[in-house]
C-alpha cells in the first residue's frame, strides 16, 4: 500500500515531465553516493545530480543531503533462505 500511494505522489510531482514513474526512477538510481576517505575517516558524499536528475529532485519536494554517515554493518540472516524454500518435485 505505502509503494502505491509513493507512486501516486510522484505521478502528481512528475505530471510536467515527459516519463513514467519507473522511467524517473530509473534516472534517479543513476544518482550514487561517493566513499571518501581521510585518514582513518570516512563518509559518503553525495555528488551534484545530472540536471534531469535535478528536476526530478527539486519536483519531489526532496532535499538531498551533502554528506552521509559510513556505515560497516553487514547484512545476514539466521536461516538462509534455501532451507525455507518448499521444495517443489514436478
């Protein structure tokens, strides 16, 4: 439910704009934080967006923010999924 009313709202934000939803979003996911590092430090930076990019930005409503935290964590799960797959015999 939370995905499609996202997807309504950027409908109404990218009315003007000449694409779909999924077509903004394939242009946003080329928008990627850079890793920097200084010294025993390190965080992410977000570079200034393509001027599509931009748009679509600015027409969100969205702010993005200079500099992101690092993070080390690694994601993993108790069970791998394989063992709570059904096995299917055809």
């Amino acid at each position: 439910m939370l995905a499609y009313r996202i997807e309504i709202e950027l409908e109404k934000a990218w009315g003007d704009f000449d694409l779909t939803v999924e077509e903004g979003l394939d242009d946003l996911s080329s928008l990627c934080a850079i890793e920097v590092n200084v010294g025993e430090g390190c965080c992410l930076t977000v570079p200034e967006p393509r001027d599509t990019v931009e748009q679509l930005i600015k027409a969100s409503g969205v702010k993005l923010p200079a500099v992101l935290p690092h993070r080390n964590g690694k994601v993993a799960t108790k069970r791998k999924l394989i063992s709570r797959r059904k096995n299917k015999h055809i």
